[in-house]
C-alpha cells in the first residue's frame, strides 16, 4: 500500500528530532520516572474519624424503631458509647450498619429473629462506635459482650432464606411492619419457634466447633 504525502512528511519530523535530540541532547531533558506506588501496610492506612453522635428523640412506642433505640439505649450505656438516629428498613444485603455519625439501621426482619440474635446485631453496630472496621480490636469489644456471638452470627447465616421470605409495608405513621401481619402469621410462628428451639441446641451442642471457626 503507498503512504500518502502526510505519512512522508511525518517521517521527515520524527528523523528531525531524533537527530537533533541526538545532536543537542541539553534541548530534551529526560523526564524523571515515576515512583512506584506502594501500598501502605493496613497499621498506616487511614482510619474512618469516628464523628460525635446527635442524639435524638426516641420513637414512637410500639413501632419497630421503638424496639431498636430501646435495645441501642441499654447496650449503648454499658460500652460507653453514643448513638444518633435509628432507622428500621427492609435491607436486601444487611442486617444492620452504622455511620460514622452514629446513625444506625437495622433490618425490620430482625424482630422475627430470637432475642438474643437481635441483642447481637445492636452490639455488632454499636462497637462500631469504636471501632469502624471488622478488625481483631472490633470484635473483642464485640466478644466482651456476647461471649458466644459466633452462634449468633451462625444463626443468621443458616435461617436468612426463611426470614427474607416475609415482605414489608409501611403502615400510616411509617413504620415498617411485617405484611404477614395482615393475615396468618403461622409462618412468623413458625421461624420464632425454629430459631428459640436451634439457637438454644447450638448454645450446647456446637458452641465449642462454632468458637472456632475463624472470622471472614
């Protein structure tokens, strides 16, 4: 294929400076390489800053985010922490989170859950208030309250399917209630009794192998 007269003239150029770099190479000064970025180890990695907490009213009694702030509340005074707003929502992917404000939602399923898994979820957000990570710190504040968290966590893992099979609505004031409620609640029954009945056999027979298994 013939090059055009633009591909010769370009070729002409390019020669020109190669020979002038060549010939006068004060006129092209090298440019400096660029330094390899390294990683910082997760020690000097930098930290989310942990925000003061702007308390607010507690909820309306009965609601769902009542059951919550109530249970954050007792929990909150005995690990020495701070808490914002509660919110209760219909998460796909989460049982709980909480913000560096100190916000904290949790999952409306959770009151479907036995006692104790719910006591567990609040704690687990809550150190986060200080800790905003998943490291081995976090869940010794974690552990220092729940001693047999790892049961729990088991738990939600094992009997997600069945909780996630009831829908929600929100009713006039904007609480999230199960939509089950409505009609028969044999199913809610049915997961409450199932989780008591396991949570309860697991507290003996599978403590020591669930201690053991290591975290994520």
């Amino acid at each position: 294929m013939e090059r055009g007269l633009g591909a010769g003239i370009i070729d002409e150029v390019r020669g020109f400076l190669t020979d002038l770099r060549r010939d006068w190479p004060e006129l092209f000064p090298l440019r400096p390489k660029p330094k390899p970025v390294r990683a910082l180890p997760k020690a000097e990695r930098p930290v989310p800053r942990i925000l003061p907490a702007t308390p607010m009213p507690a909820p309306p009694v009965g609601t769902p985010e009542a059951l919550f702030h109530e249970r954050a509340s007792y929990w909150a005074v005995r690990m020495g922490v701070d808490f914002g707003r509660v919110k209760v929502k219909g998460q796909r992917s989460l049982w709980g989170s909480c913000s560096r404000e100190g916000n904290l939602n949790f999952n409306w399923r959770l009151t479907l859950a036995p006692s104790e898994v719910l006591n567990y979820v609040v704690i687990h957000e809550l150190a986060h208030r200080l800790e905003m990570n998943h490291s081995r710190r976090f869940w010794a504040h974690v552990e220092k309250h729940v001693p047999d968290y790892r049961i729990h966590r088991r738990w939600l893992r094992k009997n997600t399917e069945a909780l996630y099979r009831h829908s929600y609505r929100k009713d006039s004031t904007g609480s999230i209630f199960d939509a089950c409620q409505a009609g028969a609640t044999e199913k809610t029954k049915e997961v409450a009794t199932a989780s008591a009945v396991e949570a309860s056999a697991w507290s003996g027979e599978n403590a020591s192998a669930i201690a053991s298994e290591g975290e994520r």
